[in-house]
C-alpha cells in the first residue's frame, strides 16, 4: 500500500509559509500611510485614493523583476539588497511619468521557503518603499519545489502611482534645443547581468571575493550595489520646473530607453564624455572585448535617468539636482532628426 501522501511530503510547507509570513507581517506596517486600510494576509489589499488632492487623477502602474542579479545574491547568500532593486525597477519606470508612487505589491517564488531569508528579501522591499515613498499592502510568497532549486528565488513587484492628467510626462513636449540631463547611476543597476555573469564567472574565472582597485571593492559587492531609486529628487524637481520629458535608463541602455521618448521629428545627440562613467562599466567593456554600441545598449553606462528640460532652466536644474544630493551632468541636446537618421547618437 503506499504511504499516506500529504502537501507536505510533496515539498511544500504551510508552517514554513506561516512562519515566513509572521516574520514580515510587523516590518511591512514600516511603510503604511494614510490610504492603506487592510494588514498583509487578506485576499486582496485595500488602499484609499486621496481623491480631494487631486483634480482629474490618472494611475500610473508598473511591473518588473530584479533578473539574473539574483544569481549573485545566491552566490554570495546576501539577500537584503535585492529587494530595493525590485522597487527600483518599478518606481523609477513610473516617476519618469510624473507619476508619485502610492502602493507597492509583490512576489516571492522560493523552491523552498525559509522565513530568514523571506524577512532578509522584504527589509529590502521595505527600504526601497521608504525610499520610493510608497506602501507595501500586499503580495505573494509561493513554495515551488522542483520548479525552483532549493536555494533560489524569483522576485516580481508591482507599482501604483498617480498624476494629474494635465501634468503628465510623456516626452511629447520635448523639441528642438532642449538640453539633456543625466543622473549617475549607483552602478550596474539591475540590467546586463547575464553578460556580467558570463564574463566574470565563466571566462575570467573570477571569484566574487577578487578584490577590484578600481571599484574599491570586491566583485561580488560591486555587483550588488542596489539600483539608486530616484523618486524624492524628481518629485521635487517637477514640483518646481518643467520637465518635457525624462526615461528610466534600463536594459536597452540610453540609445534605446531615450528614444522611447522623443517626437518622431527629434534626435538627441549625446556627448560621450560630458560625465564620469564608473570603473566597473570600462572593466566590463576591456576585458570583454565589447564593442561601445554594444555597452549603449546593454548597461546604463553610468547614467541611470535622463530629464530633457528647456535650454534656460537647464542650469537652474542642475543646480537644484545636486542639493538633492544627485550627481546630474549636461550629456547632451536635441537637434532636428533628418529623414534615415537614428532617435539617438552619442558621440
């Protein structure tokens, strides 16, 4: 006769779910505001619009992933990190629309749950919330054995913002003679990681604890530097400027995310040298053998967002820009796009 077969023999733990969930449930209240009504562990999350602050509100949402950066937590078994580049990914693809980040959702997928490292993954969510200054009402946390191995995970985040109709940023008032900003970059990002691995780990043979001079750390934390989210500084910057249009410098690179956002008669012609590129990105192209088209459109390259703002506030921007503590650089301008020619060229 065969043995008594439960969900539990099958790999799948509710103990291990409870305890995982119990172990966030206080952590996540860190970034409640005014408009959550309801505590994790219902079916759905509840949040109340603030319909008096706004006159003809539109949300603004977001979905994405943290990628094979994954792989470098697992390695180095260090998973407090990742869940700021998870809210990263989403808040900064809105906060170029103008949009001001309300809620926060996501989602865990481990082939074996373990509530330590659950907590060590949401305390990351939660600091990248305070950062994107948003509320974290809900998720998902899934036990998958034998889909995932048993010391990995996949991470998914999902993001609510809001915008009045009138102040939207689409890039559609971007023209002629409007000046380019860039905002460094804290590294890599999240973006271009399959590419890092393959170097490093299978051509280089590089362990993650090789020390880098020029990084000033080794692999293995440089490779985890979390994604800068940039939310607070733009918030404040469109609260005081017009911003004709601004793009979330992610995979594609700035050739292809910058173009996502100019009128079809533009170009954006950008200056190659007008900022410092950091160390890890020359590192990567040298030893590497990678061609410059190819750093463009794969890595931020240093620049992690782009605001396109009028010629004559252009220094006015900067200047508010780095009392925020950002790091902005003028890296280029619009120009008139002739017939043929490529949205963007860096030169």
């Amino acid at each position: 006769m065969l043995d008594k077969l439960t969900y539990e023999s099958a790999g799948v733990s509710r103990e291990r779910s409870d305890e995982a969930i119990g172990c966030i449930k206080d952590l996540v209240k860190k970034t409640y505001g005014a408009g959550v009504l309801s505590d994790i562990g219902g079916f759905g999350a509840f949040f109340a619009f603030p319909l008096e602050r706004y006159k003809d509100p539109v949300l603004v949402s977001g979905t994405d992933g943290v990628g094979t950066k994954l792989k470098i937590a697992f390695l180095l078994d260090r998973h407090d990190t990742v869940g700021i580049d998870l809210v990263a990914m989403c808040a900064n693809d809105i906060i170029v629309h103008g949009a001001t980040p309300l809620f926060f959702l996501d989602y865990i997928a481990m082939g074996h749950l373990v509530p330590d490292k659950v907590q060590k993954i949401v305390e990351g969510i939660i600091e990248g919330c305070q950062q994107a200054g948003c509320s974290l009402i809900g998720g998902e946390t899934a036990e998958m054995p034998d889909f995932y191995e048993k010391d990995e995970y996949d991470l998914a985040g999902f993001i609510v913002g809001v915008v009045e109709r009138e102040k939207i940023i689409d890039g559609s008032e971007i023209a002629v003679g409007h000046k380019i900003i860039g905002l460094a970059s804290s590294g890599l990002h999240s973006n271009g990681y399959s590419l890092v691995r393959k170097l490093f780990f299978e051509r280089l043979n590089w362990p993650l604890d090789h020390y880098i001079k020029e990084c000033n750390r080794t692999l293995g934390e440089e490779l985890l530097v979390p994604t800068r989210i940039y939310v607070h500084s733009v918030l404040n910057v469109i609260k005081n400027f017009h911003v004709a249009g601004m793009a979330h410098i992610t995979g594609g690179g700035i050739l292809g995310n910058l173009a996502r956002i100019l009128p079809q008669a533009c170009k954006a012609i950008i200056k190659r040298d007008s900022w410092e590129i950091p160390p890890i990105f020359e590192i990567i192209r040298t030893l590497g053998n990678i061609s410059w088209e190819e750093m463009w459109r794969t890595f931020n390259c240093g620049i992690g967002l782009i605001l396109v703002v009028n010629d004559k506030q252009v220094q006015d921007v900067m200047e508010h820009l780095s009392a925020l503590k950002e790091r902005p650089f003028l890296i280029g301008e619009v120009v008139p796009r002739g017939e043929g020619e490529p949205p963007v060229e860096i030169v």
